[in-house]
C-alpha cells in the first residue's frame, strides 16, 4: 500500500476508495441498453421541440417533459464534435494512453456521445471529423455500452461546423 | 394517440454492479513519515509537543500554540483503551471480518489515543481501560494496516 522502496523513509500513502453500488438502470436507460443489444442505438424525441436524445435519460433537459413515447433508431455513424488526448495513465481505464476520449452526435440525434476513437493517428483527430461506431462480434453481444469497441474515422468530408456548432 | 406522460412499455429495468474506485496517493511529510516508516518496522512512535506531553499519532505541529514539532518519542504497542464502539455486523472494507470493536487507544507513553480496532471475541471482553496489544503483520508496508488490530493483553503486560 506504500511506497515500493523498503530502503528509505516512507513519503507517500495510498488510500484506496471502493465503492460498490448496485446500480438500477430505470425505465429510460433500460430501453436504450436492449436496444444495445440487439446492435441499435435507440433515442426518443422531446415531445415539444422533437430533439432526439441518444440515450435518452427519459426527460428533456430543456422542456423538463417526458421524452417518447415511441423510440427512434439512430445511425451508429456520427460527427466528431470535441474531443480530448488523454496521456495520462488511471486504474481500470480500459484503453492505454495516449487515446482520443470524444464526443460524437450521432446522425438522426441531437445530443453527443461519449466515446474513444482508435485506429488513427491522435494527430489527425480534428473536430467535424466523421467516425463510426465499431462493435464486438455478434455472439458476445449483451445489454451493455461495452458491445461497441471504439469508434474509427469514416473516409468521407469532414462535415460542416454549422452542421454541429450547437453540440460543442 | 397515447398518452406522452405514461411510457410505452414497461420493461424490467437493468440491474448491474458499479464499483467506483480510486487511490489518493497522500504525501506525508516529514513528521507523519517517521510514524509510517517506524510502522514498516514494527514499532511505534510519537512526537512531543511544546508542553512535554507525547501525540501518537504525530502530527507536524502544536495543536495549542502551533509550534514545529520535531522531537520524536518511541512508544510501547501496548496501551489501554479510552473509548470503544462494538461492531456487531463488519462491512467488507472493515478491519476485520468478525465482530470487533473500534477503540481510542493511548499507548505507553503517549498522552493522547489512537483509533484503532480491537478483536476482543466478544463485547463482554471490552471494557474502558483495559489493556490492549498490537498485533502485527509479518509483510509490513508502512500503513496504519501494519498493525492488524490491538488484541487484549495481559493486566500489567
Ligand atoms: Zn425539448
């Protein structure tokens, strides 16, 4: 738990946090993972101003409605709206630095998602950048974000910061 | 058209564990070091304060006038309890897997307690002012762990 030298006077502690939920995903998010699932990001539109949220948290952030009732198949190909190089090493980080954490607005939504980009130079990592979603193999698939590995660049034009300006 | 408030279907929601974790890596200067150092050597020690009178655990300065404080004091790992709290049903992290007691511990030649567990058996055995022991582990790191608990010892030990 402490420094690895035996030899010299002990300068630094590690003080471990653990801890372990049991965690509900809730009606919302419970829809939009079987939709993982089953290989399709699902999403469901505000009922007063029809953003289509991926995934949806069941409510409009900015109406404070419930979002549906129906649910809308998205593209798992999407834009590059932000992004970070992260050169940093952390516990139980699944990916080795230096990665590209982004943000991605998958085509059909109108809110951005969290994930890694991989198979490209993080020189090359640009904003407006079109990527697409990589998944596991069929068979291992289970209700879990985990199904899709990575995304990957797309070769198509970068597309037009007007097209995404609003999801910085 | 269907009700927007009410949900479509209603699905058995996921159910999943989530450990969240993290390690502080805290530095421990000087004073705190010699305590985590002596720990990785089977001892104990402490530092006097302005007054004469010994802190365990050290910390870098008087509580009272705040004076640097430098002198260390090498203590016994017997002491006696000051305060306890029985735990009848330990959580997974806790010190030890069994019902033990938490206690305020004022070693030999300290004048002030450290917390600590005691594995006593059974609440019947804990009183205040009993004496207890350190028990040591063999593979020492210089951590608080070191000692794996205080244990009751022998009036007068
Ligand atoms: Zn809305």
């Amino acid at each position: 738990m402490s420094d690895e030298s035996a030899e010299g006077p002990v300068e630094i502690i590690q003080c471990p946090v653990e801890l372990d939920y049991t965690y509900t995903a809730g009606q919302a998010t419970t829809r939009f993972l079987r939709g993982v699932g089953e290989g399709k990001l699902l999403g469901q539109r505000c009922i007063v101003c029809g953003k289509i949220y991926v995934a949806s948290r069941g409510a409009c952030p900015i109406h404070g409605v419930p979002t549906g009732p129906e649910t809308v198949e998205v593209s798992d190909k999407g834009t590059l709206v932000s992004f970070s190089i992260v050169r940093i090493p952390s516990e139980n980080l699944s990916v080795d630095p230096p990665f590209a954490a982004i943000s991605v607005l998958l085509d059909g939504s109108d809110s951005t998602f969290m994930h890694v980009l991989s198979d490209c130079p993080l020189e090359e990592v640009r904003m407006g950048m079109r990527v697409e979603a990589v998944w596991i193999p069929k068979e291992e698939w289970t209700t879990s974000l985990k199904n899709i590995t990575h995304f990957r660049p797309l070769d198509e034009p970068d597309a037009p910061y007007d097209s995404y300006k609003e999801h910085l | 058209m269907p009700d927007p408030t009410q949900p479509t279907e209603t699905t058995e929601a996921l159910v999943a564990p989530h450990s969240l974790r993290y390690t502080y890596k805290r530095s421990v200067g000087p004073i705190m070091g010699k305590f985590f150092t002596a720990l990785r050597e089977g001892r104990l020690v402490g530092v006097r304060r302005s007054d004469g009178s010994v802190m365990c655990p050290p910390k870098e300065y008087d509580p009272e006038t705040a004076a640097a404080l430098s002198e260390m004091v090498d203590l016994g790992d017997s002491g006696v309890v000051t305060t306890w709290a029985w735990v009848k049903t330990p959580r997974a992290k806790q010190p030890l897997d069994h019902a033990f007691a938490y206690a305020l511990i004022q070693l030999d030649g300290a004048d002030t307690p450290l917390l600590h567990a005691v594995d006593a058996g059974s609440e019947s055995h804990m009183s205040t002012g009993m004496r207890v022991k350190a028990r040591w582990k063999d593979e020492r790191v210089g951590h608080i762990t070191d000692i794996a608990c205080f244990e009751p010892a022998e009036e007068g030990a």
